[in-house]
C-alpha cells in the first residue's frame, strides 16, 4: 500500500513538474511572440516618415514637424456605432479637442453669423496640412462669416460620417451647411478583397478582437496562447501578401455587383443626410473628392498602385451613373471635383492626401458651390 501511494506521489509529482514546465514555456513563447510583433511594428516603414521632403513643401520647417506630431498623436479610442475617435491633443501643427474634432481656422476680427461642418475622412481631417490649412480652415479664410466644424476623422467611409453626423444631430446640432467630403475611403476600404459594401477599414480588427476576448469552453485554450497564435497569424499575413499579387488586394474591377453596391450605399447615405438637414432648412452639399488617378497634375515624385487606380476607374463613374438612375434628387446638392486640381503643380502627397496648395484649391471649389446653393451671390461679397 506504501508503495502504490509512492508511486502515485511520484507520479502526481511528475504531472505538475510538466504543468510548470508547460506552463514557463508558454509563457516564454508568449513574451517573444509579443517582442517579435512590437519590432515588427516599430521596424515596419511609417506611410509618412519622409513625406515631408516632398517637392510639394519646398524643405518647410512646419511639414518636419507636422508629420512627427502625425505619429505622435497616438491610437484613436473606440466608439460605438462610427468606429473610432482620436484622443485630444496639442501640438504646433495640429490640435485636437476633448471631443476628437481638429482645429479649425477662427478669424476673430469677424463676428460669424453662420456655422457648416464638414464630414469626411482623413482628407477633411487634413493628413498633410497644419490647423490653419485644412480644407475646412481654407474655407473660413474665404467666408469668415461661417464658423467651421471638422469632424473628419482618418478612415472613415461615408456611413461612419453618417453616424457622427446623427449624434451632433441627436444633441441638437444644426449647421446651416452641411459638407460631405467622400469617395476616397468608400472605394479604397470597401474594394479591398476582404471587405464589402457595408464595412469599414477595421471591421476585421475588430472581429478579431471581440472573437478573441471570449471566454471559456473552446475558446480558453487560445486565450492562453494569444500572443503566440497573433504573432502566427502576423507571420502568416506578411508572407500570404509578400506572395499575393497587388491585383489580389482589391476585387471591384472584377466584381460589378459588389462595385455597385459600393455606390449605392455611398449615394444612400448622402440622401439621409440631405433630407434631415433640409428637413431644419439647412443646405447639404455632398461632394464627390478628387484623386490623383484622375487629375492632370504632377505624379512623377509618387510611387502609385496599378490595381488601386481601377478601383476609382470603377467605382467613380459608377456613382455617377447609380446617381442618375437612383438618386436623382441628389443631382442639385452634389459636386463633382475629379478636375479640381488639374493644375501642373505638385498638390498629392500621395492617391488622395493634398498638402496646402491643394486644399486651397478644392476649398475656393467647395465656397463656390456653397454659394451657389445657398443663393448667395459670391461676386457680392
């Protein structure tokens, strides 16, 4: 008897010895599972880090700081229902309010009588431009008479802007101008292979998250390895991209009803807008923004995508055409600027993202338009 609880000590023992072991080992594995993502990371190219040498700034100072600030404001917080947000912040180049929304330019000689916002992605948001130079901040400077809201936001598709705009609405916000900057974001995130015409840039991040903070049952185990099976799942992505054709990234030149769709849901969104702004006599003007493949501009210092270009080849002249069969009531609000910078200057500092020059231009575009359709006459100023 003595001998049997010897052994099943000793065997018990054992079992616990490998627990501990097993147990050290995942741990260990997870520690240089998360240091091999964070040096993956901080080794991977920032999109900007040298964006600021561009011909477009002529060597400027301020473009230097801008884009260091750029990477220093951090992740954005996650909100309900639009996405995300970015928390405040202060800096020479660009300031952030408590509530996510960038400063925008304020001429306090000028008692504004007026207010319009503006809605959109990074490009409203002003990726490339200080405070002051916005395209929000450059319509001020041609109507001090308004005070301007920017409630762009990095990576938003037209519905995530729907949503900001239904909270400012819900808390009795009501500009008397309404500025739906869109297009870039709809085509390129809803074109990529695994997205679709109802998602947004980080609908799959997000999957995975929420799949990942689960628990029990099944699930428990891959909590327990977490790090090791995200760091395997980076690998797997890098080297799956590093094989998969740039074609591959992006499916609306070979998927017509999933291009379509893309515009119709764009065009639906603008028309909720348009019938509650107008419902309080405030005018909306949904504005269709330009891209490089369409603009007769100077390229050669950027390096383009081939496969992105059909996806605005596409989607583009799709939304015009879904526009007059679909929504025809949106033909006297909307504004096309495919041609606004087709100038033989350097404006992108990518696809879609403008320095100064080229937010003053489509601005002067955007004041015209709003005058006209809010009957003011632009020459009586």
């Amino acid at each position: 008897m003595a001998h049997v609880r010897s052994s099943v000590k000793k065997l018990i023992m054992l079992m616990l010895g490998n627990v501990v072991a097993l147990g050290f080992l995942v741990f260990l594995m997870n520690t240089m599972a998360i240091a091999g993502i964070k040096l993956y990371n901080w080794t991977k190219p920032l999109q900007y880090a040298e964006s600021h040498l561009l011909p477009n700034y002529g060597g400027a100072e301020w473009a230097r700081k801008h884009f260091t600030e750029y990477y220093q404001i951090g992740n954005a917080d996650y909100m309900a229902y639009y996405g995300w947000r970015r928390n405040a912040y202060a800096g020479a180049t660009i300031n952030i309010d408590e509530r996510g929304m960038r400063r925008t330019y304020r001429n306090d000689q000028v008692a504004p009588q007026r207010t319009i916002a503006f809605f959109g992605g990074s490009t409203t948001w002003g990726t490339g431009a200080d405070d002051d130079r916005t395209i929000p901040s450059e319509f001020i400077k041609l109507n001090p008479e308004y005070v301007g809201y920017n409630f762009g936001e990095t990576g938003y598709v037209a519905h995530q802007s729907l949503n900001v705009f239904l909270k400012q609405y819900f808390e009795g916000f009501r500009p008397d101008v309404v500025v739906f900057y869109d297009g870039v974001n709809d085509v390129w995130q809803k074109c990529r292979s695994e997205l679709g015409p109802y998602s947004h840039s980080r609908e799959v991040k997000i999957r995975t998250a929420l799949r990942e903070s689960g628990s029990g049952g099944g699930e428990s185990f891959w909590l327990t390895v977490l790090p090791l099976r995200n760091f395997a799942e980076k690998v797997v992505r890098v080297i799956g991209n590093e094989n998969r054709s740039e074609a591959e990234y992006y499916d609306c030149h070979k998927n017509p009803k999933k291009a379509e769709q893309i515009a119709r849901v764009l065009l639906s969104d603008w028309l909720i807008v348009k019938n509650l702004v107008e419902s309080y006599g405030g005018t909306f003007v949904p504005v269709l923004q330009p891209v490089i493949y369409f603009s007769d501009t100077r390229t050669e210092h950027l390096k383009l995508s081939e496969s992105l270009k059909w996806q605005y080849e596409v989607l583009y002249p799709l939304i015009l055409d879904v526009m007059d069969r679909e929504f025809p009531e949106l033909a006297a609000n909307f504004m096309d600027l495919r041609d606004a910078l087709d100038r033989d200057e350097y404006f992108y500092i990518d696809w879609c993202h403008l320095s100064p020059n080229g937010n003053q231009l489509v601005a002067e575009r955007i004041s015209q338009g709003v005058g006209v359709r809010t009957g003011k006459a632009m020459a009586a100023r």
